[in-house]
C-alpha cells in the first residue's frame, strides 16, 4: 500500500484550543499506517459550549489581504475558541488570499468582486511564453508580503493555541492557466506543447520557494502541520483542478510529474480531486505513489458521494484512502460500505454532546 511517511506523534507540542492533539496526532499516525485503533478517522466541529452567540463572521479574503493583521488574527482565534474540535479535527487558520494567489505573487493582477468580498479572480499575463518565462516569486509583491505578514504575525499570536495551514497551492498547470488564461492553455497543449513544458518547469521551480517560506515563516516544522490532516513531518493540499479540461496522455506528460515533485516535498498529501470531468484520470491517480488521502469533489447535481460509493470502494481496494464530508447521518451511512482504516470522515454537529456521541458510536459500529 502506497502510504505517506507516518506523523511521529511523540513530539507533537500542545495546543490549548486542542487538549486532546496528543491522541489526535496517534489516530492520524495509525491512518497514515493503514492501521485502525477503535474507530476510523472522524474530524467533528461543533458550536462550543457557552460561546453558541459568541462565533464571528467567517473572514474573506479581502478582510486577510487589507485588514490589520492583529484584528484579522484574533477573529480567527476568536472563531477557533468558539468552536469544539472534535476527533482529530485541529483549530487552523488559513492565511491564503485568493484562489489565484500564486499567480499573483508572480506578477497577476487580482480584481475584486465589488459585490462579494470573498471573490477575487486573477488577470491572465502571458502573451508569449518565451518572453514570459521564468515565472518567479516576486519578493517585493505587496500581496506575498502580506501573507508572510500573516504566517509571522500569526507564529507569534496564535502560538500554543492553533496552528497555521498552507496555502491554497493551485500551482504547476493551475498556475500556467491563471497567467495564460485555461482556453489559450488548451490550444497551446495542442499547438505549442514544447513551450508549455518550458512553462510547467518553470512554474515547477515557483513551488519549493513558496513552500519553503511559507513554512518557515509559520513554523510548522516545530508546531505541525495541519490542511485537512495532521503531521509533523508535512502535510498539504494539493490539486491541479485544470485536468478536467485534458486527456489522460497530458494529464501524464505536464502534470502529474509536477504532483509528484510537489508532493516529495510535502510528504503527506491531500489530493483534491476536483468534478467528474477529472475521473478520467483515475488509472494515472490510482498508479501513483505519490497521493495516498483522495477528496474527491461530486460536484453540485451529482448525487454526492453514495452516488460515487462505487469508486470510493475501489479506490480504497487499490490501496488509496478516501475523504468523505457529509453530515452525520450521511457519513454513518457510508460507514457501513467503506474500510475503516482507509476513510477520513469530516462533519460538524450541533453540539459538543452530538460530537462526542457520534466518536462512540464510530466505536461502537467500527
């Protein structure tokens, strides 16, 4: 079984928004292992006894891209201290500006959304790869400079209380279309394919960078890591949510040797396997040691994961693991037709009682 280097639990610091991080960290050492305690992997949020009236509006990205970094900070320490974190769910805080924030730490214009200040969207750049290239983390970028302020900041503020996560890493082809823009990426897979590998090195070479500061500047090699599962040792999403516009053979070429080199870095990797359009490269994803934890996302319409519980099943028969978020009830029905030691079940329950109830009745039915 193609599993990620395991979390070495024994030296994981403590967290006061998560007494318990210490049996947390063991139950995610035993998934990593392909191994089962007593119950498999939930990760249960719920409303914090007492502090029901007390959760502040969630932040966008405009609050984290222009608002004092101290108030942005304390509101996600707020939000955390309102909210239990049951299983081995652990208290975050996502400092990522904008789905397109790679690109924009490069050189893209962000345009915001004057009707919601939690849509951003990057402007495409590129107009001939030759002139374009090498694409590069641009230091002085006030955007980069913001979100290093955040990790800083963050380390200092919220230490002994909540972690910080990664960014949001939509990079290798991801990126290449948010420069270019996804129709001119198409037709240049098909009329220039050898610029384009020029181009997927080059946006190749952007990722060590951003992961090196990024972690550094939140010390999470001291303090762990946390985006949807816990290490010590690395964990990350990753995600190329551009193959669900191209074939199995592209998909192969430019980028799942892109995943691969990405993930070797991160370690532990959650792969985000984003709609139906991308199911296509199941033989490619299943093959690959590179991703063990899939999400994959059904899409609005679908019929959700007890639609796709077949390819969840064989998924898990291929030696992967799967991700599943449901409510409690959906995720209880799922529990009875999945492997237990191969599953991460995310939900939020409507108390701390409910969050605690439905761990033991994992156990009991595990």
């Amino acid at each position: 079984m193609d599993t990620p280097k395991t979390c070495p639990f024994h030296r994981v610091p403590p967290l006061s928004l998560k007494p318990d991080l210490q049996d947390a960290a063991r139950r995610w050492d035993a998934f990593y292992a392909g191994e089962l305690i007593d119950r498999p992997v939930v990760c249960v949020t719920a409303p914090r006894n007492g502090a029901c009236n007390a959760v502040p509006p969630l932040l966008t990205y405009r609050d984290k891209a222009f608002g004092n970094v101290d108030t942005v900070l304390l509101s996600a320490l707020a939000g955390a201290e309102a909210t239990y974190h049951g299983g081995e769910a652990v208290p975050a805080f996502f400092p990522s500006l904008a789905a397109d924030e790679i690109a924009a730490y490069i050189g893209a214009e962000i345009r915001w959304s004057p009707d919601s200040p939690d849509t951003n969207w990057s402007v495409p750049f590129v107009r001939n790869w030759e002139q374009a290239l090498p694409l590069r983390v641009q230091e002085d970028n006030p955007l980069w400079q913001r979100v290093l302020q955040l990790y800083v900041r963050g380390s200092e503020l919220l230490e002994g209380k909540m972690l910080l996560a990664p960014l949001d890493f939509h990079s290798n082809m991801d990126l290449l279309a948010a420069v270019r823009g996804p129709e001119q990426l198409c037709m240049d897979l098909v009329e220039q394919p050898q610029a384009v590998e020029e181009a997927m090195k080059s946006a190749r070479a952007v990722f060590p960078v951003l992961w090196q500061k990024i972690t550094r500047a939140g010390k999470m090699s001291e303090r762990g890591y946390w985006q949807y599962m816990f290490s010590m040792d690395g964990a990350a999403l990753l995600c190329c949510d551009f193959i669900a516009m191209i074939s199995p053979s592209m998909f192969k070429r430019f980028v799942l040797p892109a995943l691969e080199e990405e993930a070797a870095m991160v370690k532990n990797v959650f792969f985000h396997w984003d709609g139906p359009a991308a199911l296509v490269h199941e033989p490619h994803i299943l093959s690959s040691k590179a991703f063990y934890l899939l999400e994959f996302v059904p899409g609005a319409g679908s019929g959700g994961y007890m639609a796709y519980l077949e390819h969840l099943k064989r998924w898990q028969a291929a030696g992967k693991a799967v991700w599943v978020e449901g409510t409690p009830e959906e995720i209880k029905a799922l529990h009875g037709e999945l492997l237990p030691q191969r599953v991460v079940y995310s939900t939020r329950a409507a108390s701390e009682k409910d969050a605690d109830e439905l761990l033991r009745w994992f156990v009991r039915h595990t």
